[in-house]
C-alpha cells in the first residue's frame, strides 16, 4: 500500500523541473552550430559546415538543429555572394577589367 501511495503523490518542485530542463534527450547537431557561427566570421566554411551538419541531421533524426544549419547555409551563400560582389565591383572600379590593359590596342 505505501509503494502506491508514493505513486500517487506529486513529485518535489525540483525533481519536476530538471525533467522539463533536460527535454526529450534530443542533443543539437554540433556541425548547425557550428554552420551559423561560422557563417558570420568566413562564409565558405560556413557553407561547407552547413551541408555536412544536413547530411548528418538525414542520417540521425534524433538530433536537433536542422533550422540553424540551414539558417548557416542562407548566411554563408549570401555572404559569399555580397563578397564576390564587392570584388567583381571594385575591380571595375578600379580599372582591372579593362580589355585595353591585357590586349594592345594598334
């Protein structure tokens, strides 16, 4: 009869919430975060971090974090496009795309 009474009774406050604070046992996927900090520092090891953290979040559904790495991925592409951007735009600007400059004019 005690063993049922213990059953019953409400567990400690304490006892509740580090049940709620450890969640369902999902770990998130170190490689999406590691894809969304990187994407903000050097964006094609962002991208490259971002796809490895995919591949591995289709093999393992029982890891979290597939919306960082593809946040990491939209970050890191965007990044490198803005980057090759600037280069294309400031070459022009700068005269190294001129044609004159690598083929003689007669």
């Amino acid at each position: 009869m005690d063993e049922s009474q213990n059953q019953k009774r409400p567990q400690p406050q304490s006892q509740q919430n580090m049940k709620t604070q450890q969640g369902s046992g999902q770990k998130t996927n170190v490689m999406a975060i590691l894809s969304l900090a990187f994407a903000f520092v050097f964006a094609p090891l962002g991208l490259v971090f971002g796809i490895i953290a995919l591949v591995q979040l289709e093999k393992n559904p029982n890891e979290k974090g597939k919306g960082l790495a593809i946040a990491g991925l939209i970050i890191s592409i965007l990044g490198c496009v803005l980057f090759m951007l600037i280069m294309v735009g400031s070459m022009a600007f700068f005269g190294v795309l001129r044609p004159d400059r690598f083929m003689p004019v007669s």
